[in-house]
C-alpha cells in the first residue's frame, strides 16, 4: 500500500512537467519506471530484505527498466546492459 502510495505521488507530480514538455508521449515511460522501481522495493521489503539490499534492489531495476524502455535493441535479451548499451548511452 506504501509503495502505491509512493508511485502515485510520484507520478502525480510528474504531471506537472506537461507545460514543459510538448505531448503526452514522455509520460508512458515515466509511469512504468516509476511503477518498476516501487514495486521492486515493495517486494524486497516484503521479504524482509536489509534496507541496503532494497535500495540496491531498486537501483538494479531502474537500470533494467531504463535499458528496457530506451535501449532495448543495444542489450541482451532487450533489459540487461552490454557494452553496446554503454556505447549508445
């Protein structure tokens, strides 16, 4: 339920980066990392995993959901990075 909460803020405040930015477009990626990250850290800490784990636990699915999202045809099997990923970025 906290990380819900979470997610919805944050993705709540994204919102206000439409008079910024032109479109809708930006905010489908914005919502799927935000929602990958608080997920992840939800279920580490549901099974009672050390705080230090969690954080690196979520850091490892932002990295994930980011080549995911933006360079899946640079990465191994489209989420893991590789070298051609670091090369592109």
């Amino acid at each position: 339920l906290m990380a819900l909460a979470v997610a919805t803020a944050v993705a709540g405040a994204a919102l206000s980066l439409n008079g910024v930015l032109r479109g809708w477009a930006w905010y489908s990626p914005v919502l799927s990392t935000v929602l990958t990250v608080a997920f992840t850290m939800a279920g580490l800490r549901a099974l009672r995993w050390r705080s230090v784990f969690v954080t690196a636990g979520a850091l490892a699915a932002l990295v994930l959901i980011l080549t995911f999202t933006f360079f899946r045809p640079h990465s191994i099997i489209g989420f893991i990075p590789s070298g051609a990923t670091m090369t592109q970025l």
